[in-house]
C-alpha cells in the first residue's frame, strides 16, 4: 500500500479508536454516577415489596456497598483507559517488543511469545492494587472478605504456573498455526479457540477447580434425596452433588453447574447451604438447571463461536494493513503485535453491544426463574432470593439506565414480581 494512502487511512483510525475508547470511558462513568446517586437516594427506605423481608439497616449496608464498589470502578475504569492509551499510542507495546528484540529475533516464536506474556503481566500489575483494594478494603469492610494474605498470594502462585504450564505452550501454538497453515491461518485458529474453549469445560471440574477449592460430597441426606429427586424430574444426569469450600475467601454464597457430557457435577457453596433452607436450596438449583434446560450455555457459545470467527478473520485482514499497525502507534507489523493490538482495541469497538448482551443475559434469568417456578414452588426462590439480596448487600435500586447496559441479572423488585406472578 503506498505512503501516501497509509498516513491518512491511519490517521483517520486512530481518531476514531480515540474517539470510541474516550466515549466508551465517558458513558460507563456518566452510568456509574448514575448508578451511586440513584441508589444513595433510595438509601433511607426500603422499597414496599421487600419492606417485610429485608432490615433498613441491611438496606444501607447494600446501598453503601454498592456505591463502593462503583466508585472503585470508575477509577479502575480510567485507569484502564490510560492502560490502552499507554500501550498503543503512547508506544509501551513498541518498547516492550524492541526490549525483547535485543533478546529474541523480532518475528520468531519465541519473540511472540515474550511479547504476549509480558503484556498479560503488565495487564496482572495494573489490575492488582484495585483487586487489592477490592478484596482488603471494601470487602473486609461490608464483612465479606476472609481471604488472607497467605492464601491471596497462594493463589496469585498457583494461577501464575497454571498460566506458565498451559497459558505459554498455547501461545507456542497459536503463533505457530498463524505461520503455519497459510493464509487461512485465523479458521484453523478459531477451530483450535473451539477446540479448547469445550476441553476446559470438560476437565476444569476435575482437573483445574480443585487447584483453588476444596470439593466435598454433599454430606446433608435429606438435601441430597430431594435434589437427586430434583434432578430425575429435571432430567439431568450429574457425575455428583458437591459441596465448595468458598468461605475460604469470601462470606458470598452462590450454587452453579459445571462441565458437560460425562463431567457435569452440581456444586454449591458451603456458605449457601448455611444461609437457604432444604426447600430454598433446591429452588436455587432449579434455577440453575433452567439454564441447562433452555441449553443457555450452547445458545451463547452458538452466537460465540460465529462471532469470534467473524472477529478472527478480520484480524487475518488487518494484519495485512499497516495502516492498522501505525494508527494504534506501532512500527512493527509481526503477528504478535497483531494480536497484541487487536485485543488492546477491540474493547472500545464491541462496547455499544454491552446492553444487548446484558439483555439476553437477563432475557435467560428470567427462563431460568420460570422453569425453576415449574419444578418447584415459586415462593421458594423468592424467599431464597431474598435471602441472597440481603446477605450479599445486592442493590434493590439499581438505577434502570445503568441495569441495562450493565446487570446480567434483573433488578430484584422486577424479578421478584415476575416470580410472584408465577406462583399458583
């Protein structure tokens, strides 16, 4: 491509990369605010519908747990811009390739790969004061956190050599298929991204979970015969009921299903089974096998899986196009550099389809609650969702712009109505 043709073409694609990464920053902060003033002004009352269930003090303590985490945010969220900023045009990802350079020839695997694993660490070093402040100070403060520093850096070790042990050989890869396989090197790419994506659903119960929790069987005879009865009228074949160790870390309560085929395993949190009695711990598990039973995991991997070859094959024609390469500040145009900048990019370009999927995500809660009022009774849900509200100081007013863009999950008074409407 000439010159004369790649200088404007650049140009015109950093303004505009500048220009969505800095509206990007503006509306999530404007949505932020928002969010912290709506629910700082509902502070004092508890909304009707929960007026019975749920304490005003309980009320506030989710109010100002809330508007903490949200103003956290914020900070991370310009931080992160600035992040972006640093890398691309202000030339960090160019510094960090021409440092490993004097190492590695420019170009070769083993340069890719230093490339790409540095940029993880520094991505590591830039979120770690705020999961800091978010795990030690906000946490602790609302009464969630019990994780220690010993187990907080046990943790960073056990993830750092998982990320080495598999992370750095599937870089090797990666980078080798990009040389390898031609110029449809991003399909068989992709193929290997789907490939992959499956076998960690199929291994990560029993290979990978356990490196970070303790998984017990579930120990409660009585819950374990109304939950495999659950399951039998559910349809759903699970290789065990298992009990998670998360007050380890955090006072949370949660229940979820993990794996597929042969691996599928029902797991919940030892501190969901100290909050919810027998009947609300089975509603809280039908809801979960309502996402199995509207196949909501395959659904989103359908839309996945099409998008990310779409995205991929866009990479394979950017990578050809050094206007590309200098508008987001880099003079070398290798495959790793590629990849580096594209995933350095692509958030401020997917950023307006935020509230389509928080739409969807919410659209398959409420199937979930639906399919669970079916299974069990709906009274139950509501009280054990009630329940989790309180425990978790989960807002009851979100402000609803903000719940659009953002909240997988629909406001509670909405849900809770929803549910009720079910009930017989």
């Amino acid at each position: 491509m000439p010159h004369d043709t790649v200088q404007p073409l650049s140009a015109a694609f950093t303004a505009l990369f500048v220009t969505l990464l800095f509206a990007g920053l503006v509306v999530k902060t404007a949505l932020m605010r928002r969010q912290i003033r709506h629910v700082q002004a509902r502070r004092d009352v508890v909304p009707a519908a929960f007026a019975a269930s749920i304490p005003l003090g309980s009320h506030q303590r989710a109010a100002d747990y809330t508007a903490a985490r949200m103003r956290l945010a914020m900070s991370e969220t310009a931080v992160g811009a600035l992040f972006v900023l640093a890398l691309t045009l202000g030339g960090g990802l160019q510094a960090v390739h021409d440092a490993w350079a004097a190492i590695f020839e420019p170009g070769s695997l083993a340069h890719g790969i230093a490339l790409l694993a540095a940029l993880g660490v520094l991505g590591w070093l830039i979120d770690l004061p705020f999961v800091l402040v978010r795990t030690f100070v906000i946490e602790k403060r609302f009464g969630f956190n019990r994780m220690t520093p010993a187990l907080f850096a046990a943790d960073a070790a056990r993830q750092a050599a998982l990320a080495a042990v598999l992370g750095l050989p599937l870089l090797a890869l990666l980078l080798w298929l990009t040389t390898a396989m031609g110029a449809l090197w991003w399909l068989w790419v992709w193929a290997f991204w789907l490939g992959f994506n499956l076998l960690v659903m199929l291994v990560w119960p029993t290979f990978i979970a356990p490196l970070f929790n303790k998984f017990t069987p579930l120990a409660d005879a009585v819950l374990k015969e109304r939950v495999e009865a659950l399951l039998a009228r559910c349809g759903f074949q699970s290789k065990g009921l298992f009990v998670m160790d998360g007050s380890r870390r955090s006072a949370h309560g949660n229940a979820y299903f993990t794996g597929f085929g042969a691996s599928k395993r029902i797991v919940f949190f030892d501190t969901l089974l100290d909050k919810l009695n027998a009947d609300e711990v089975e509603a809280v598990l039908a809801h979960e096998l309502g996402h199995f039973r509207h196949r909501h995991i395959f659904k989103r991997l359908a839309v996945l899986a099409p998008a990310s070859l779409a995205l991929l094959a866009l990479l394979g024609w950017l990578v050809e196009q050094p206007w590309f390469f200098a508008g987001l500040g880099s003079d070398a145009t290798d495959m790793a550099t590629a990849l580096a900048l594209f995933s350095l990019a692509l958030p401020a370009f997917t950023f307006p389809f935020a509230p389509l999927a928080s739409h969807w995500s919410r659209v398959h809660e409420y199937e979930a609650d639906a399919y669970a009022a079916k299974q069990t009774r709906a009274a139950n849900l509501v009280t054990a969702l009630v329940k989790l509200y309180r425990d978790n100081a989960s807002t009851l007013t979100p402000d609803p712009l903000y719940s659009r863009f953002f909240d997988s999950h629909p406001p509670a008074a909405l849900r809770i109505a929803r549910l009720q409407a079910l009930q017989p």
